[in-house]
C-alpha cells in the first residue's frame, strides 16, 4: 500500500543500492521516501523540501559531511534536519557530523525499529519548532498591529487635543472680555470666573488624557512640585457645587480632627493637575453614591504617610468590592463608564503614593489616599525637590 500523500517526505542518501533497498523497506509505510546516489542528487531534491534527509557519510566525489555543510550553508535547505547513517563508529567522526549540522548519528547496520524511532522523534521536533516559529511570526504581526494602534491612537488623541482646543479658546477667552466690556453685577462675574476656570480645568485634562496613557505603560515622568492639597479641595468642590446642592449633601473637612479654617495647607508632592483629576473623580463618585441629605466627609490627616479619607454614607456593592479600581467597573449608574476610580488609582500609583477602599464601617463607604512623602505634609516646609 502507498503512503497517503500528506504523510513526511524523507530523502534516502546512499551509493550503495542495498542500503538505499534496506532503508525503503523499514520506512515506505509510513513516508513518502525520494532516492538520491550522491551529493549533487541530494542538493537538487533537497530543493524540494523533504521533510528529513537520512545521509552517508562515505560516498564518491563529495562525502556527507561536505553535502551536509552545503545544505547548512543554503538559506532554503538550513533548516532540514538530516541524520547521518555511516559505518564509521568512531566518536570522532559522530562529533564530526554534529558539528556540520546533523541533528543524529546511526551506525551500519541499521536498525528498523531505531531507524523507525529516531525518524519519529526528529520529525515530530521539527514539527515542534515549525509551530514555535509560527507562533512567534503572529506573536510578531499581533505585536506590529498592537504598535500600529497604539500610534493611530496617539495620532487620534492629538487630533481630538487640537479640535477641542479650538472651542475652548473662546470659553477661557470670552468671559475675561465680557466683564472688561460689560456692566455686570458681582454675581455674574463670578459666573464667568467660574465658566473660564472650568475652561482652564477642561483644557488641563485635554491635556491629561495622553498622560494617562503613558502612566499605563508606566512611561510617566512625574514633575514632582509642592501642592496644597486643601485648595485643590476647595477648587474641586467648587466645581461640584451643583452636584452637591442637588442632592442636598452638607460637606465638611477636617484637618487632624480639626475643622479646616483659613490659611490651613496640607502640602504633599506631586503635580497639581493630577491631584485635581484624581480629587475630583473620588469627590464626584462620593456625591453620586452618597443618599440624598446626608454629610460627605473629607479627612486630613498628617501623620506618616500623610492620608486624605473620602467619606460617605451608603456602601458600595459587595460583587464589585474586590473589583472597585478595575478598568470599567461600575455599578448602579445607567452613565457610569467605570474609568473615574480606575485613573484616580492610577494616578494615585503613578504619584507614588496609594489609593484603596474602605467598608469596614458599616453603612459608610471610605477612599483613603495614603501621599508619597510625609514630611510634604508638614505646615509650612515646603516639598524637597526631585
């Protein structure tokens, strides 16, 4: 019977016509088998890419070890696995043959079941290292796709920066105009301090929103300068005044058990921005999640590290305890996209201190920010420079 047509090919190299007859006869049920008498026979069906090459050692003209360098030598026919079958039993002439590029030896007379075995095993290795090297050719297409989209998604992202940089212009720039053109009452120039204040803040987490990508690669250089975190406080909940008066929420904070008063500073290292991107996604969270009525709580304490805790009443669901910080986690808000407490944390990591969640008070949900430098906290020394 045949051999199917998908079954290995393997090239048989000998002069002798009994070794080649002895060979066919072990392997032709389970190969397809090609016959060569010499050197430049094997060359020309090698070409063909078998799938092994059982090689003499001792013919004329040229020898195995010199047709066996020559197909270590061809970029095409390299990666051929050949086995030399010699009468030479000498270790040196083994050495020899691995050396040019065999990958195994037998000695004459040859043996079915070794023969049959040895070709198994170096076949299924070559398999082995074919699917290695396939595998590693998509590892490398995945890896080029992954760099294409990380670079259609910076140039995305400058996109974006630039168009929405456009509108804001006239935010930040409109309200400075109209209280310089206009006769207004004190009520409504604070209204346009605040709409280009929050243009500022809008075009500072334009701006962010490239770091946060780099902080997820852990490519982020902090610049690290003296921030009192009390104003960046007070310019958060600012912002969330309406958010705080539409859910009647009473908020309070405190310096080391203190009520905080005029002139208080709690200075920790850090960018400024940062503080206020990640202050105001654990504030805004705590309005959400706090019921209607009730006291948010924020606490300051400088001790070592120096800690800020978010309080509020109500908890926060069992199932995504574990998951809180987790990118996309969110629970019970029909807008919620999951990403405000992911980049507080994130952001938290990157500034070198921590972020973590606190229910062990029955009732009460608790985000403590544990700062990178205690001494930072201390009223008035300044942070030491990085």
């Amino acid at each position: 019977m045949e051999p199917r047509a998908d079954r290995p090919k393997i090239l048989l190299v000998d002069d002798e016509a009994a070794n080649l007859k002895l060979l066919r006869e072990i392997l032709r049920q389970d190969y397809r088998l090609v016959f060569a008498r010499n050197v430049r026979e094997m060359l020309q069906y090698a070409a063909e890419q078998p799938d092994l090459i059982l090689l003499d050692i001792m013919m004329p003209e040229m020898d195995g070890y010199t047709g066996c360098q020559m197909l270590k030598d061809n970029p095409e026919t390299r990666d051929i696995p050949v086995i030399f079958v010699t009468a030479k039993v000498d270790m040196e002439d083994e050495i020899r043959g691995l050396e040019v590029g065999a990958v195994d030896y037998l000695t004459k007379p040859v043996l079915g079941p070794v023969v049959r075995a040895r070709v198994k095993t170096h076949l299924a290795l070559r398999q082995a290292r074919e699917t290695i090297i396939e595998q590693n050719r998509e590892i490398q297409k995945q890896n080029e796709a992954l760099k294409e989209t990380a670079r259609l998604r910076d140039d995305v992202e400058q996109i974006i920066r630039h168009d929405l940089k456009g509108p804001l212009n006239a935010i930040i720039g409109m309200p400075d105009m109209l209280i310089g053109e206009l006769a207004l009452n004190e009520r409504q120039e604070q209204c346009l301090r605040v709409i280009e204040d929050c243009g500022f803040r809008l075009l500072g987490m334009i701006n962010l929103s490239h770091d946060l990508y780099k902080m997820e690669r852990g490519l982020y250089s902090v610049d690290h300068q003296p921030v009192d975190m009390i104003e960046v406080l007070q310019q958060v909940v600012n912002e969330l005044q309406e958010m705080i008066r539409s859910k009647k929420l009473v908020w309070r904070a405190t310096l080391n058990g203190i009520p905080v008063a005029t002139g208080d500073t709690f200075m920790v290292s850090g960018e400024k921005l940062l503080y206020h991107s990640m202050l105001s996604n654990l504030v805004k969270n705590a309005i959400e999640a706090s019921p209607r009525g009730e006291t948010l709580l924020i606490d300051l304490d400088r001790g070592k590290p120096p800690v800020m805790r978010i309080r509020n009443k109500g908890s926060v669901p069992a199932e995504i305890r574990a998951t809180f910080f987790d990118k996309f986690v969110t629970a019970g808000k029909s807008q919620g996209t999951g990403l405000g407490t992911y980049s507080a944390k994130l952001i938290a990591t990157t500034l070198g201190g921590d972020l973590s969640l606190d229910t062990s008070q029955a009732g009460e949900t608790s985000l403590v920010i544990r700062f990178m430098d205690g001494k930072c906290a201390i009223k008035p020394a300044p942070c030491p420079s990085t």
